[in-house]
C-alpha cells in the first residue's frame, strides 16, 4: 500500500511539473524554448539529418537545460519544477540505456528529498559526459551544437556578454569542424551568428535577434 501511495505522489509530482512549465512558457514567464509534445517521445522528421544524430542533438540541448535548471533547483522552486520536466525528457529520449536509469534514479531520489540538490547539476553533466563519449564522432558534433547552441540561448536571455562570447566561439569552432555531409543550411545558420561576435558591448536587441538566430539551427536540423 504505501509503494504505491509512493508511486502515485511521484506520478503527480511529474505531471504538475510539466503542466507548470507548459502555462509557464505560455505566459512568458520563463525563456525555456518550447516542447514539441508535453510527454513522451519526440517525432523525428525524416531529411538530411539522420534520426540518430537528431536524436543526439537534441539530448544535447536537453542536457543543457538540465544542467542549468538544476544550478539553482535548491533555492528556486520554478527551477525545481523545470529541472523535473528536464530529466523526464532525458529518461524518455535514454529509455534502455544505462544514462537513461541513472537519471530515473536521481529524480526519484529528489523527489522523495533523499538527494542533495547541491550536486544534482554536476553529476547531471557527469552523466552528459558518459553519453557523449558513446557517440560516433558525427553524433558528437550535433550533441556539442545542441549544447553550445542552448548555452547560447541562457547566456542571450540572461544578457551574460562573457558567456555569449564564449558560446559564440564554441559554435563557430564546431562550424570549421562539420562532419562531411552536414546540410549547408546548418552550417549557414551557425556561421550566421559570427556577425554578433564583433559586437560590443551587446544591446538589448542583440540579446534577442542572437536568440532568435540561434533557434533557426533546430528548425534547419529537422528540415
């Protein structure tokens, strides 16, 4: 009895999660780019991409979010909330593979406050790193877009000139380094974004077209 009085508390946990961050996103509240489906398993479109680096791109970006949603999870109950939603996505995308029980793991835990949310973000990485070191080097290079192209997009919303910067670079190193066969408009996307590297300080509209730019890659990816 008490298993599954456990289950179900767990089970309306992750669904209240996932309607909050969807009225959240849908008032503007918060600048979490938007899901395709609310649960389940993403519909990869067939085109230049493979599904398998689609796949791999995508887990890159959710692994972002993730990461960086789970920083403050401790002391923000939205992030709390956001940093749940992240980690079903990821568990759903991982179904079968070694990350995907290690991350169902954790969520259970910090949902039964046996985990300490101090270190959620790390070992999250940690296990990003796992993954990625599986991959085969095309997969590796749609992960690292996804996560410099998301790293991107926090640093543009957060108005953070240092970490656009960076990012800005890491996008146009990866754009030199495109596995043969990479769609031209994916590249043309990232190298677009080289014109906001020469500008300093950013304004605020930088700050928005930069992000704006950026989500062209995922639209290019799945075209």
């Amino acid at each position: 009895m008490k298993t599954n009085i456990k289950t179900t508390a767990i089970f309306t946990l992750v669904i209240s999660a996932l309607t909050f961050a969807a009225n959240t996103f849908t008032f503007g509240q918060k600048p979490v780019e938007h899901r395709v489906k609310a649960f389940g398993k993403r519909a990869m479109m067939p085109g230049q991409v493979s599904a398998a680096s689609q796949n791999a791109y995508q887990i890159g970006k959710d692994f972002t979010m993730a990461i960086n949603d789970s920083k403050t999870m401790k002391d923000n109950g939205d992030n709390f909330n956001y940093t749940i939603v992240d980690l079903v996505y990821l568990i759903d995308e991982l179904e079968g593979q070694a990350e995907g029980a290690q991350l169902q793991t954790m969520m259970k835990q910090i949902i039964r406050g046996q985990k300490d949310q101090t270190l959620v973000s790390n070992e999250i990485a940690a296990i990003s790193n796992t993954y990625l070191n599986r991959q085969t080097a095309e997969q590796k290079w749609f992960f690292n877009v996804g996560t410099s192209q998301m790293r991107l997009m926090y640093a543009g919303w957060a108005k953070d000139a240092t970490a656009t910067a960076k990012n800005l670079k890491d996008l146009q190193l990866l754009m030199k380094t495109a596995p043969l066969g990479t769609p031209k408009l994916v590249i043309e996307a990232i190298n677009g974004l080289s014109k906001y590297a020469t500008l300093t300080p950013f304004t605020v509209a930088d700050y928005g077209e930069m992000v704006d730019d950026a989500k062209m890659i995922t639209t290019l990816v799945y075209a």
